[in-house]
C-alpha cells in the first residue's frame, strides 16, 4: 500500500504539472500558466490527494488471515520488489507518456476551428480546464483500476472527491470576488467549455487512449 501511495503520487503530479511543459512549446516561452491558480491548488489538497491516502490506509490485495498464514509475503516489501528504481522508472515514464498524449489530443481537437455555435476558439482558461478535468478522470479512473479492497471509505472519497471537483468547477465558476479576483479565470468556463462538442470528444480521446493498456492490462494479465 505504502509503495503504491509513493509511486502513484509522484504519477498523478507528473501527469498533471508536465502539462505546463508541454505548454511552454506553444506559448513562446513566456511562462503562461495554463491553469487557474485556485484550482491547481486544490489538486493535492483535496481532489486527488484523499483518494490515494484512502487506498494507503484501506485497501488489501490479501485478507489478515493469509498474511498470517504466509508471513513470506512481507518478503515482496523486504527486496525492495514493490517499489524500486526500476519501477519508479516505469510509473513516472507512464505519467510523462500520459500527459504528452492528453496535451497533443487536446490540442489537436480544438486547433484552428470553431468550438461553440457562436464560432469562437477554445481560450487559454478553456483549454486548460480541458487538460485538468481529463487529468482528474484519468487518475480517477487509475485508482479505481489498481484498488483490490473496496470499501465504504473507499468509494465515498473516491467518488466523492471527482464529484467535489465538478461542484467546484460550477461553483467557483459563478461568484467571481471581484476585490480578490478569486475565481476571475473560471468566471462561468465550466459552463461554456461543456457545452462544446470538442471538449467532449477530447475527453473521450485521451481517456481512452491513456488508460486502455491499463484496462487490457488487468483484464487479460494474470496478477
């Protein structure tokens, strides 16, 4: 448990904050900030940082009994098998690789053409909040995938936490203080980026592409 809350941590921070670099390619180098600064702040303190301390605490791919039946299980923890170089290797390439695939299809879904009806292109803050949302899918889902114990606990911060994040979207996107300018970047995005059409076929695009060697993975590769 603690080996994976270690690797799918540094995982899900690759995949969202590589997004900046792959940025930078396109922006000239300026130092744009892709996302709204609120928002990016809540990743790890609230939308994706619960879930995976949920999965360290609950989740068992054993039940006490065996454990006590086979101590040579702890064995897996003392060889450094659930988490070494090699495998930390291989989570933080899976998380460059992901974010590359969520940036290029983005980016090539809402190129050069008409987003809404009214013939207006995806803006900076509308194209960033498509990245983020297909990141927090993806990591949802990821989880989801890897977790072998299901609980009470589990599906309540799983679920509860992508729910959080859409009435956060929603929210936040509706009161704009002005004298603080908190929430001046999300002023009403949730509500026109979900009513294009690219911004769906985005999402299906990079979800599907990033996490089906995942799901083949577990359906078809024995543990």
């Amino acid at each position: 448990r603690l080996a994976y809350l270690i690797l799918y941590t540094f995982y899900k921070n690759i995949l969202f904050f590589m997004l900046q670099f792959w940025f930078v390619f396109i922006n000239g180098y300026s130092g744009q900030s892709l996302f709204d600064r609120w928002t990016l702040a809540m990743t790890n303190i609230v939308f994706t940082g619960l879930p995976v301390v949920v999965y360290g605490c609950f989740d068992k791919d054993v039940s006490e009994r065996t454990v006590y039946e086979y101590p040579a299980l702890y064995s897996l923890g003392q060889k450094n098998q659930a988490i070494n170089m090699r495998v930390f290797a291989g989570w933080s390439l899976n998380g460059l690789f992901h974010s590359a695939l969520v940036f290029v299809l983005v980016y090539l879904a809402t190129r050069g053409c008409a987003v809404w009806p009214s013939g207006i292109n995806m803006d900076l803050y509308a194209f960033g909040h498509t990245m983020y949302t297909i990141c927090m899918v993806i990591v949802t889902i990821r989880i989801a995938l890897d977790t072998y114990y299901w609980t009470w606990a589990t599906h309540l911060f799983y679920w509860g936490c992508a729910a959080i994040y859409i009435l956060w979207m929603f929210v936040y996107g509706v009161f704009w203080l002005t004298k603080t300018n908190l929430g001046d970047t999300y002023f009403h995005l949730a509500l026109l980026t979900a009513r294009a059409p690219r911004f769906w076929l985005a999402l299906l695009l990079a979800t599907v592409a990033c996490l089906a060697r995942d799901i083949v993975w577990k359906l078809f590769v024995p543990p």
